[in-house]
C-alpha cells in the first residue's frame, strides 16, 4: 500500500529531488516549501510519514517537529529529519523532540529509501509491500493476493486494506472509530456500522479456506485479528 509522504524541503531543487525518489519507491509525495504551508495541507490530509529539513525559511524544522509532537492530531506522524548537520548533539537534539530517524546530507536515494521503508514498517507497517503470513493466511500487498490453505482469497478493495491492516496489527483491538481512521481515512465520513457490514464481508470471504475465526469482536470495545482462540461470538 503506498505512502502518502509529506516533503518539507525549501530548496526546490532538492524537493523535486526527494519526491522524484519516494514516487520511484512506490509511494506518493507530498511537497511544501515551509512548515507554515505544511500545517495548512495536514488540515486537509494527515500524511504517512514526514520528511523534514532542519533548515526552513520561517518556523525551522525543530519547531516544526515539536509543534508536531505537541497536537494530539498530528502527534503519531513518524518524522525523518533532513539537515546538514551532521554532529552528534544536533541528532540528538533532533531525536529529543521526536523524530523517528535522521538522514545527514548529503544522502544516497537508496539510503533515504532504506530509512524510510525502516521508518513505516516501525511505525505504520500497513504502509510497506512486505507479504505477511498467519496461521496459513497469507497476504502479499505487492501482487494484491490473499491465499489461505492454497485457496485464493477474492477480497474487495476495503475488505484487503481491512485484512492488511489486521494483519500487521495483529493482537491489538481496534475500535470502530480507529479502523475507519487507519483504513478509511480520517477525512472520510462514514458511520461506525459501515466496519460491521465490512467485517461481515471479510469473514465471510474467510471462510472460504477456514479462517474467519480468526477476525474476533471483543464486545464493548471494537475488533482484533489474533491466533488464540476467543470466547466472543460474531456480531
């Protein structure tokens, strides 16, 4: 499933670089020339991962990442930092407010491709094109193929976003409200029981090689996707 990255880079040059990168990686690249217009486009979208430089016109990048890191809204959106800087206290400082990872330039593509894929699948590990397997139920986000027990799985768009993101979510209950954020969107509106008839139609596609047990409803809460047995019946 590909990324949606915000570039905070005030060098046109080195932006239209970065985004030439992440758009070859799959992903889909996001630009600002501050962080001013930044935070005016995350009132629209909330990108996947932020590559940010340290050196903006305006609010600098450290600013900008602790203001970040301060809002409920924007608090979980994993940072790469960009800088010249290359000394260890700066890093560090870098590191302190937050940031997932720091990339010192200049940088190779295929390093800055390297953090990034290590950033995501840290972080949002619904976001990379890693295959993942449970309990014989496997799904290859790159060719877009479930298979369980060698029998193909047919899943619509949103029943395999669902099912992608249990799947690295594994263990973890999901309330109706956060799956509609993490698989939806969180601009999208739609109601709590659109999960529900979507549940229903991923268990049901499911059942067809023996694992519909294993998407639970924890009564009271929401949903999980988990190997051990569980008490609750469907809903």
């Amino acid at each position: 499933m590909p990324a949606n990255i915000l570039v905070i880079e005030d060098e046109p040059a080195i932006q239209e670089l970065l985004a030439l990168n992440i758009t070859q990686a799959g992903h889909n690249a996001i630009r600002a020339l501050s962080g001013e217009i930044a935070l005016d486009l995350m009132r629209e979208t909330v990108p996947d991962l932020i590559l940010l430089d340290w050196m903006l016109p305006g609010m600098n990048g450290l600013e900008l990442a602790r203001k970040l890191k301060s809002d409920t809204y924007t608090k979980n959106i994993p940072i790469i930092m960009l800088t010249a800087r290359g000394e260890e206290y700066d890093k560090v400082r870098g590191l302190e407010v937050g940031a997932d990872d720091y990339v010192t330039k200049p940088f190779s593509p295929r390093e800055l491709n390297a953090r990034i894929k290590a950033v995501l699948r840290r972080r949002a590990p619904q976001m990379t094109d890693d295959p993942i397997e449970l309990n014989g139920l496997r799904l290859d986000p790159t060719t877009h193929r479930v298979t369980g027990n060698q029998k193909t799985i047919d899943l619509g768009p949103t029943e395999f976003r669902l099912l992608h993101f249990f799947m690295t979510n594994a263990e973890r209950v999901h309330t109706r409200s956060q799956l509609l954020d993490k698989v939806w969107g969180d601009r999208v509106f739609v109601e709590d029981r659109t999960v529900d008839v979507h549940i229903r139609r991923l268990r049901n596609a499911l059942s067809a090689s023996g694992h519909e047990d294993l998407i639970q409803t924890v009564r009271g809460a929401g949903y999980r996707l988990s190997s051990q047995p569980s008490e609750a019946s469907h809903s």
